[in-house]
C-alpha cells in the first residue's frame, strides 16, 4: 500500500484555519457584526462635513481642548467619536435688528439696522472658547446698539425729522470706522474676532407727536 504523501505547509495551515472557523464561527459572526454595528452607530461623530464657506473648530476631549491655532477648512473630517467639531459661518453676514434709543431731548425713537459682518478665520478658535456660536446675540447686537445709543444721544427728534436717516448713518459710520476692533482682541494673533464692514440704517421711526407737529 502507497505511503499518503504528507500535507504541504499550506495545506495544514488552511486546515488549522478551517478547523478554528468551524469551532468559533459563531463567535466570529457575532464580532463581525458588533464591529459593523458600532462604526455605524459611532460615524455620525467620527465623520464631520464642513460645508462651503464654513470653518470647523476642534475640541478635544483628553487633550488642550479647543484648538486656537488651526481650524477645519471645507470637506469632510474624519474625527475620534469622543471629540467635537463646532461649525462657523465665514461669508459675509447680515443681520436686521431694531435698537431703541433715547435722542437728546428725552423722546424714545426706533431705528432699525442691518449689520454686514465676517468671521475672522484666524481667530474663530478664540471666538469660540471666549464668546461660543452665540456671539450674535452676545457680542455683535450689544456693541452696535450701544453704539447707536451714544450716538443718538447727542441728536434731537427735530433734526432727525428734518434730515432722515441719512444724519444717523453718517454718525454710525464715523463710530464704525473709530471702533473697528470692539469685537475683542484675538489674543495677539489679530485685531478682532469680527470684522464689521458696514452697518446700514433702514429706517428711523419718530413718536407720532414729532411726526404730527
């Protein structure tokens, strides 16, 4: 009777392999489907999209924090489940709100304004570990309608009802421009956090006993 030849290194490898399979393979599909299960559960935090015109500031968890020196330009990130990317619009801006003022001589006008304003790129990182995605309503609409109060201030209904919006939007122009860097100081690395290119006085409304007169 022939001697069997003996198996080949493959050949008993393959085996051991096909062995292991059978006796785990009950196992092994129940790995193979929590591996499945969790990269689609954990991808909604691991894969970040910044859209156009956006930057993406990073925060992680069990290191610095927030980063200040770099941010996310557009594309999708891929990120650890446990960090964070926050979402900043870079284009220019515009945002209508009405302010209240008191002019000169005690009466109360309103003035409705619309503010044109960018996000500094260089210094978002800052912007949101010292004011956070709030800074409309934190710092922007603060500071310009305490700006249109100082200059209002110094004006009367009467020349306001004489000379329009126009005598309101010259001054609100020169403060502008005088106060450029009022949206805080970038910790060094620029003039602010917001640069405002303009804001646009719509309307004025005087009380109706300034209208009448």
């Amino acid at each position: 009777m022939a001697e069997q030849p003996k198996p080949s290194l493959y050949q008993r490898f393959k085996a051991r392999i096909n062995a292991t399979y059978r006796r785990h393979h009950t196992s092994l599909l129940m790995g193979v489907l929590l591996f499945t299960f969790m990269f689609i559960f954990l991808s909604r935090q691991m894969f970040v999209t910044v859209p156009a015109g956006h930057g993406g500031v990073m925060w992680w968890r069990f290191f610095e924090g927030t980063v200040t020196n770099w941010h996310f330009h557009e594309g999708t990130k891929m990120i650890p489940p446990w960090d964070e990317v926050t979402l900043y619009d870079l284009r220019l801006q515009s945002v209508p709100f009405d302010v209240l003022a008191l002019v000169s001589d005690g009466l109360v006008i309103t003035v409705e304004v619309a503010v044109q304003f960018r996000v500094e790129p260089s210094t978002i990182g800052f912007l949101h570990q010292d004011v956070g995605p709030d800074y409309l309503q934190t710092l922007i609409i603060p500071q310009i309608s305490s700006q249109i109060r100082n200059t209002v201030a110094s004006v009367s209904a009467e020349a306001f009802y004489s000379q329009g919006r126009d005598l309101l939007q010259e001054a609100i122009e020169k403060a502008s421009e005088d106060s450029l860097g009022l949206f805080g100081d970038g910790h060094g690395n620029d003039p602010s956090y917001i640069k405002l290119e303009q804001v646009l006085i719509r309307r004025v409304d005087l009380p109706d006993d300034v209208r009448t007169a």
